[in-house]
C-alpha cells in the first residue's frame, strides 16, 4: 500500500508494478482544500483553492503524481493514454464507488510496531 506517486515514479523507472484489484475495491481516498472560519487570510486562501482547481494545476497533479485531480472538466481532456499510465480509470465515480475508502484501521498500533521491527531488521 502506497501514495500514488510511488506507482507513478517506479513506472518511470522501469520498475514492473502494478496495482491490485481486490474483490472489495481498491483502497481510495478523496482530500482537499479548506478554509477555516477564522482566517486571517480569506482572499489568500481563496486564491489558493482557486489555483488547486485550474487546469494546470489538474494537469499537474495527473502527470507527475499519479492522483486524480478535483477538476473533471480538465480529466476529461487528459488522452487515455496519460490515464493508463498512471493506472486511473477514465470514469472517476465508478472507481470511487467501487473502491473501499480508507478507515481507521482497528489494529493499526500493531500494524505501526510491526512495520518499525521490518525497518529496523528485527
């Protein structure tokens, strides 16, 4: 399990990767941008959400991280190409609704205890 970019990056590589469909759906997540209802800084903020959303910034996020970005409208324009190499399906909402969205996990201490053992040599 691994951040998008890591797929995107061992592919330019030359690294053989692939990701994994399991039955239940891959695992997803969906993030963004807020602005609190304090900020010192509104029209900053705005201004940032706003470059988050252009369609550079949605070119960007495809071709050199491997994420989805917010902007559809630009998505819809990237070739098939760019899609199947960075492994995202063209149709956005099946993915996300056939995927399992990440939860807490309830055993996730020793999860945590065991990858720290693996990465200590243990």
């Amino acid at each position: 399990m691994s951040w998008r970019i890591v797929y995107t990056t061992l592919k330019e590589q030359g690294v053989k990767v692939a990701y994994m469909n399991p039955p239940g759906g891959m695992f997803t997540y969906v993030c963004g941008l807020v602005v609190h209802k304090n900020a010192k800084n509104y029209d900053k903020a705005l201004a940032l959400i706003d470059s988050a959303l252009s369609d550079e910034a949605a070119h960007y996020t495809l071709d050199h991280i491997g994420d989805g970005p917010a902007n559809i409208e630009e998505l819809q324009k990237e070739p098939d190409s760019e899609l199947q190499r960075v492994g995202l399906p063209r149709d956005t909402e099946a993915f996300l609704k056939n995927g399992t969205f990440q939860q807490r996990l309830k055993n996730k201490d020793q999860i945590v205890n065991a990858w720290t053992e693996i990465r200590a040599g243990l």
